[in-house]
C-alpha cells in the first residue's frame, strides 16, 4: 500500500487521447514518492470536446495540475483563467496549475530544450539559433529561446504557412517588447540555410525528419561543411537515439558532447512542470536512474509519443 495516499492526497493528472500509452504516471509519482509529497498522478482519457467538463472538474475537485497533451492542447488555452507569456504566444498548453480554483496555462515543450542543452553545459542565452521547423513543438521551442535570452533565432520551414503563422507569433513577441531578432526563411533556399548554419551557435531540428521508421536516414543538411566543433547540434527526435543529422555533425567536426538527442527533452519539459507544481526540482539523475533500470528490467520506456512528437 502506498503510505502517501491520505484523505488529502491532492490528485494530479495528464488528459488527452489517446492516453493508455503516457509515462507521466510513472515519472511524477516517482518524484512524489522521492521527496514524500501527499499527491497522487493518474491518466484521464480526454478529448477536445471534453475539456471544459475537464476543467470544471479539476476545480471541483482541487486538483493541483494537469498535463495537456494532444488534441486539448490549443482548446485548454482557450479556457485558461491566465496564460504564461510562452503559452499565449505559443496558443497552446501543456501544463495548467491550479491555485485555489484560479487555472494558468503553460506551455513546457520549449523549456525541455532550453533546461536539457542547460544540463549538457550549454546556455541559450546571446546565441544564434538556427530552428528546423514550424509545428508545435518548433514553435514553442522558439519563443522559450527568444523568452529566455537568445540573440536570433532563423527559422527554416518548409511550408509557406507554417513559416506565416511564427513569423505572426514573432512580431506578437516584437511588439511585445522581445529582444531576440527572428528571421523566417523557407527550407527550398539552401544556400541561405547552410550560410546560416556555419554562422550559428546553435543548430535545432524541431521537425520529423530523421524519425524512424519512415523519416530515418534522412537530414535536412546536405553540405557537410557546415559543421564545425564550435557548434552546438540538437535534435527533438529521440528514436532514433541518434539521427542522420547527429551523426553527420560528429563525423565532420562537431564535439560529440555537443551533438544531442532529443531523449532528455522528455525529462526536462516534465521537469519544467513539476517546478510549476511543487516549486521543487524535479530529482532528474535519480529519475532517469530509476526508469533506465525499468528498461534493463524489460520495462517499455515511458514515452509519450503523442506529446513530444513534433506536431
């Protein structure tokens, strides 16, 4: 029997669908149970059409917080008492703490990657950021770069409408009084790209390519003179554990110790979360030695697949 339940255990939870899959339960409860918290973590099956039922009940029932994951993502922010500065530039949330019946949304997928290159020794702040991609997760990855300090982030995309919709979320942050100087180019000018990219601190893949198994093998760089050992190289794709762009970086030039995976963003967005809940840090060494001994166990690892994706 588990001694933190109580008849004040506090519930926490993590909604979306589908949700059978998510490791949440596994990773919070841990930290609870590491630091003796009196709450409890659990998975609810939600859609879209169920969040503002959702809500009501995270009131009526104090709960403490509540993970978002897809497709509630963006319809939770519409429902938000406040919102974060990076959750309403972004539109979208992932983490909502409740205090005394008053919601704030935030948005962590961004600060995965900010407090994971953090704990490889790396610091974003008056860097040059070259950002691969505009979905969700690039997204909220440039504007907790830009929050946090960086001094330009290029975006390259693909579609003309992703690259409308974060140079949109860009001048938001601009008028907004956001120092960082971001730029929007389209991935089809390849010669400005790898211009950029030997110009940068810091290279992000915030897109799929790379991921197994229909995207593996692939890389959005093609001149491998790019890379150089100043260089910073992360990658969001975390299976494979190394990607086509990894290796690339590694075998021409770049510090293997600066060449990342994005196995760690999964920690530390969650770790972002559980400051939000608890105002405590998330024990990080003793969770990750704690779930690889579940893998050596026969354990899946907890991943959550549809939350960290880029999407």
């Amino acid at each position: 029997m588990d001694t933190r339940i109580s008849g004040k255990t506090r519930l926490l939870g993590v909604f979306g669908t589908p949700i059978k899959h998510s490791g949440s339960p596994i990773m919070y409860n841990f930290c609870f149970d590491y630091y003796g918290i009196d709450c409890a973590y659990l998975a609810f099956d939600t859609d879209a059409s169920q969040v503002k039922d959702s809500l009501a009940a995270m009131r009526r029932l104090n709960m403490r917080g509540a993970n978002v994951t897809m497709p509630c993502k963006q319809e939770v922010c519409r429902n938000m008492d406040k919102l974060s500065d990076a959750a309403r530039f972004v539109g979208a949330v992932n983490t909502i703490v409740n205090d005394n019946g008053v919601l704030t949304g935030h948005i962590t997928d961004g600060m995965g990657v900010v407090l994971d290159l953090k704990d490889h020794n790396v610091s974003i702040v008056d860097k040059d950021i070259v950002l691969f991609g505009a979905g969700g997760a690039a997204t909220a990855i440039m504007v907790q770069c830009a929050l946090d300090g960086a001094k330009s982030i290029t975006v390259f995309n693909r579609s003309k409408e992703g690259l409308d919709h974060v140079a949109g979320i860009g001048q938001k942050m601009m008028d907004d009084g956001v120092k960082c100087k971001l730029e929007f180019h389209s991935l089809s000018d390849t010669d400005l790209m790898h211009d950029k990219i030997r110009e940068c601190d810091i290279l992000i893949n915030g897109t799929c390519v790379g991921m197994a198994p229909a995207l593996d093998g692939q890389s959005l760089v093609t001149d491998m003179s790019v890379f150089h050992e100043d260089m910073v190289v992360y990658d969001v794709i975390y299976h494979p554990l190394v990607t086509k762009l990894m290796a690339d970086a590694v075998a021409n030039g770049c510090k293997e110790e600066n060449v990342i995976g994005g196995k760690g963003m999964l920690l530390w967005q969650g770790a972002g979360a559980f400051k939000l809940y608890t105002g405590l840090d998330m024990p990080a060494q003793e969770l990750k030695e704690f779930l690889a001994k579940r893998e050596e166990e026969g354990f899946e690892p907890p991943v959550d697949v549809a939350e960290n994706v880029p999407y």
